[in-house]
C-alpha cells in the first residue's frame, strides 16, 4: 500500500472519529453530554433510561473500536496487533461497564468525578491513543 493510501486511509478514518464526536448529541441518547458541560460537581444526576443509555453507550463504544481498529490496521498491517486489540478493547469495555453501570444506577455526587472519567473511555477512542504508542515501540524493539 502507498504511503499515500495509507495517509488518506487514516484521514478518512480520523475524520469518521471526529464526525462522532461532532455530532454526538444527535447519533446517540446520552443526558450526562450536557450534565458533564456544566458544574456538575453540585448538581443532581439528570433524568435518564438506564436501558437507553447502556445500549447508546455501546453502539458509540463499537463505532469507535471499530474504527481505530481500522486505523491500526491501516498503520500496522498485523493481523496479531488487530488480534490483541480486539481483546483488549473487550477486555476494556467490560471492566469500565460495571462501574459506569453502577455510577449510572446508583448516582451520588461525591462520585461525580470517576463516573465523568470512565465514562470518556467508553465513549471516547482513547483507546487508540494509548494503542498506536504501544504497539509502535513493540514493532521498533522487535
């Protein structure tokens, strides 16, 4: 693959995460977007369906797993790197649902702050972020 595809691939890719996040109000169902935009240490928990909401978080959760999938395939072209990706975006999601879980039915204020931070790693591609690094000095060091 040119170096070209291979830019313009990753181009593509990146601007499909920045389109979900630009339009996140409006793709999925989630009352924390404004209630984290605001001074939520002393405000109460929004209203919410905890089913609605669980289902809204995983469908953003798989949209961008699978789309840094793509862009670690595009970069690394390893089947064994997409392999353990894989397991660790599963890993990852089902370790940071049971707390986001818990926050998300038994809201207190005190708590706040950790719900915000799990929370953006289900939503957010960080994941990605932490993954290109890693795998980068595992393929230099090799």
């Amino acid at each position: 693959m040119s170096n070209f595809l291979k830019l313009l691939l990753i181009g593509i890719l990146v601007l499909l995460l920045v389109l979900i996040r630009a339009f996140e109000d409006v793709l999925f169902y989630d009352p924390y977007l404004t209630f984290f935009e605001n001074d939520y240490l002393y405000l109460d928990s929004p209203r919410r369906e905890i089913a609605k909401l669980v289902l809204s978080t995983t469908f953003r959760f798989l949209l961008n797993t699978i789309i840094s999938l793509g862009i670690l395939f595009v970069i690394f072209r390893d089947a064994s790197i997409i392999k353990f990706s894989v397991l660790i975006y599963t890993v990852a999601y089902v370790l940071l649902l049971i707390p986001f879980l818990y926050f998300v039915i038994n809201p207190r204020q005190e708590d706040y702050y950790l719900f915000f931070n799990i929370r953006r790693f289900l939503i957010q591609p960080l994941g990605v972020i932490l993954l290109l690094p890693a795998f980068y000095y595992y393929r230099q060091n090799r």
